[in-house]
C-alpha cells in the first residue's frame, strides 16, 4: 500500500472511506505528515493502519478496486496549505468515488468496519430482529461527526456498516440488506437553478443536521460544511454567505439555537450574524416556504437588503475552509430599542401559550418555547437569544442597550413582526453603525398592539458583524 500523486486528467475507479476518528492519540500514526509524506509515496507500513484502514484496505480489495481515499492518509494533516486545498476538494472526492465504505458502527478508527446482528434475540432454533428503519440507522456513531455529514451526501453509493446489518445509500433509494426498502436516497437530485424554496428546504435540512453533530475542533466548522456548500453553488448558482445564501437572507438571518450554545474564541473570526458563529444546534424560525406559500405570502413586508453591497467577504487563505478576514452585512432596515422587562417564561406560563395558539398547521409559530419574553399590556415579545450559556445582561441601560432590527413584517391582522437583536459596538470611518448579532425574535399573535411595531420609525443603513 502507497500514496500516488494523481496527475491531471488521470483517471479509475476508487473506494472512499467514511469514519470516526476517535481518539486523536489513536490516529498519530496513520496520519500523513510533512515527515513522512515522501516515504508514504514508496511504502505505507501495514502496522501503522488503524484496524478501520485495514478492513477498508480488504473490503476495496474484495470489490476489485485498486484505490482507496481515506481523509488522514491522503491530506497532509501538519500542512496548513494542503490541507485548506484539499478540503476544497471535498465535493470531487466523495462525489466521483465509486463507493463510500461507511464505518458506521464504529465510534473509532481502532474498532475496525464491523457489522452484526446486535439486536437480534436468538433461539434455539432461530433468531428475531426487529425491521430495519432509519431511525435506528442515524443513531449510529458516524450520524454524530460533523464531517461525515457531507461525506455520506455526496457519494453516489454509500455501505454503511452498522451494528445490526448492511444498508445501502444511493441517490434512488436506501435499502436494508436484507431487502428493506427504507426510502428515498440522499436529497442532492431536489437542488435546481434559479434556487427556489424546494432548494433551501434541502440546504436547511442538512444545517440542522449538520448543526446538532459534534466537531473535535470548531475551527472546522466551516471546512466541514464546504462540500455540500460548493455543491448547493453549482447546482442552484448562488451565492454563498457563510452558511448562508445571498438570495434567501431575510429567511436565513432568522435561525435560532434549540439547545444550550455558546461562540467560541476558536470561531471568532466567523460573523455573528451567521449560525456557524456558534456552537449548537439550530433552525429557522420561519422558514421560506412557510412564509411564502398559504394565507401570509399575500401579507409580508421585508426590510431591504442594500443590493450595491449586500456582502462583504473576504478569506485568509482558500475560501470556504481557511479564516474570515472580514465579513460584513450591509443592510437598510428600521432600528427600535428592545424595551425594558426581559425575564424567563415560567412553565405555566409556557402552558398557557401554547394552548393560546391556534390549530391552524399554517401557523408557523407553533412549538417553539421563547427564551425570553417582555410582556406589557400592549404586546409580547418572543426571544431567542444565540448564546444560551451566557448570564442575561441588563439590555436597556447605558452602553447596553439591545436593539431590535425589522427584518419582515406581516402586515394583515393581527399585525406580526420578526427581527434581529443586536448590539451596538461602533461605527466606521465612512460613519455607519456597526452592530453584533445577540439572537432573534418575534411578536406573536396574541397581542393588542394592533399597528406595526415598527411603525413611523424610518429606515436606517447598518452593518452587521
């Protein structure tokens, strides 16, 4: 076994492996080095293979195939340059394999690719298992890594080897070894140009996906994710925007975190304004097609993204998987102060919420508890805040002041509003307003305020960071 350096226009059939590393300690000698790069192109020693190498090396053998890629043996892992190239590359590797070997069961490179019937119950002359589905599929160690999200996504063929039983992967349909048809295969074929709402349905889904799985080191957080980012690109021909799309941003911007988060210092060089700034999962809180299909797409009033210079973006090195160097949002919306009385919704005051909103399945509000709520007699806020961790500030006094930025408006009855709470933190030279993203909000229905809320306010020009 060796490495080969691939020349320009060469070609053959090749296995891709996907899989959890474990413990970093267990991987040292399998990585490829600068040290030991030149050697590897002559002779990989077999004792330096995890047992999860070893089995892909056999299972590739067995199918007739002469190549292998396997991430830590193909990317120089001290080699800053090579690596953010070759993360780059992420889409043609996974996408023009013949076959993805999925070490699904494994939870690390030293259990090997392994299979069995963990969940048969046996007798003595026979065994019962349950049917296989999904669920129990995606519960599998691989289904919590960030990175394999994108690995699985993009292979036309996938084998996941999980502890009950085979399963194949392909962009028709998923079937179980044993002949199960389990469904539709991976979502890539619903992407289409000009992007549309089917389009960014799918993108959401793998961000929330890909938002609840865990990353060894969160500066991976967006090589991670530049696959499937580079894939949506051709397929759709937008814009990318840091985990975002230029055309969809007054849908984008209004994610949330649905568990505990925090932004870590090893991220914060990503903007606030994107979901890849903290680490957690997260949603929308309105999503495209909710708003733009049924009774409230003939009642929606955005704020105006400036188009001269909606983004701007610039990298440290290769874009999508090196550092952001700057990046900005220019947008021209209405600014109001988020008024005093922020506090925690008890239970019962959830309760009472809930059974408050109606059955209507058009109602997208329905089933997502507040963090925080302000409530007087003339309204109701309804806030998320992205960095659950954090101790509630005082944000209305002074320096403090949190402010509420418009982002659409639904402008039937009752009135609705959905905004942005950002921090003022300085301006630019050229003057304008600079602001850090806190979290997102709403005001629900069930309220007496009967105008906008933003009403009489005019617009202003800020930027977000």
């Amino acid at each position: 076994m060796k490495l080969i350096e691939c020349m320009e226009g060469q070609v053959g059939k090749y296995a891709a492996l996907s899989h959890c590393w474990g413990d970093p300690k267990d991987m040292e000698r399998a990585k490829t080095t600068k040290e030991n790069y030149h050697d590897r192109l002559h002779s990989i020693p077999y004792i330096d293979l995890p047992n999860s190498f070893r089995d892909a090396t056999r299972i590739t053998r067995e199918l007739g195939l002469q190549y292998l890629w396997i991430d830590s043996l193909c990317i120089i892992q001290d080699d800053a340059s090579d690596w953010q190239h070759e993360s780059t590359k992420m889409t043609a590797t996974y996408e023009n394999a013949f076959i993805t070997l999925a070490a699904t069961a494994s939870s690390g490179c030293k259990e090997g690719i392994r299979t069995s019937h963990k969940r048969a119950r046996h007798f003595p002359n026979f065994s019962v298992r349950p049917a296989p589905n999904l669920g129990y599929l995606q519960q599998q160690p691989l289904f919590q890594r960030g990175w394999t999200l994108q690995e699985i996504i993009l292979s036309p063929r996938v084998v996941h080897f999980a502890d009950d039983e085979l399963y194949l992967v392909c962009r028709s349909f998923t079937m179980s070894h044993d002949g199960h048809n389990l469904g539709p295969g991976t979502a890539v074929a619903n992407l289409h140009s000009p992007p549309g709402r089917l389009s960014h349905n799918v993108w959401w889904n793998w961000v929330e996906d890909y938002s609840r799985r865990l990353l060894t080191y969160p500066q991976d957080k967006l090589p991670a994710l530049a696959g499937l980012t580079q894939k949506f690109q051709q397929q759709t021909g937008a814009t990318p925007a840091v985990g975002l799309w230029t055309d969809d941003l007054h849908y984008g911007l209004l994610w949330w975190p649905t568990t505990v988060t925090s932004r870590p210092q090893d991220v914060s060089f990503i903007p606030t304004w994107s979901w890849t700034s903290v680490d957690g999962a997260v949603k929308q809180l309105c999503r495209r097609e909710e708003m733009e299909h049924g009774y409230m797409s003939n009642y929606l009033r955005p704020a105006k993204i400036v188009p001269t210079s909606t983004l701007t973006l610039s990298w440290d090195g290769e874009p999508l998987t090196s550092e952001i160097s700057e990046g900005t949002l220019h947008i021209k919306g209405r600014l109001k102060s988020l008024p005093s009385g922020l506090q925690a919704p008890v239970k019962d005051d959830l309760k009472s919420l809930r059974a408050r909103m109606p059955s209507n399945p058009d109602e997208i509000l329905s089933h997502r508890d507040p963090q925080y709520i302000i409530e007087n007699e003339d309204l109701r806020l309804h806030l998320f805040l992205d960095e659950k961790s954090k101790p509630i500030e005082n944000s209305n006094s002074g320096d403090s002041v949190w402010w509420c930025l418009e982002m659409t408006t639904m402008i039937g009855t009752p009135r609705r509003n959905w905004f942005l709470i950002l921090r003022h933190i300085g301006s630019t030279r050229a003057g304008m307003a600079q602001y850090q993203r806190l979290g997102v909000g709403y005001i629900g229905r069930n309220f007496k305020y009967k105008s906008c809320w933003f009403e009489g306010l005019q617009m202003q020009e800020v930027l977000l960071v």
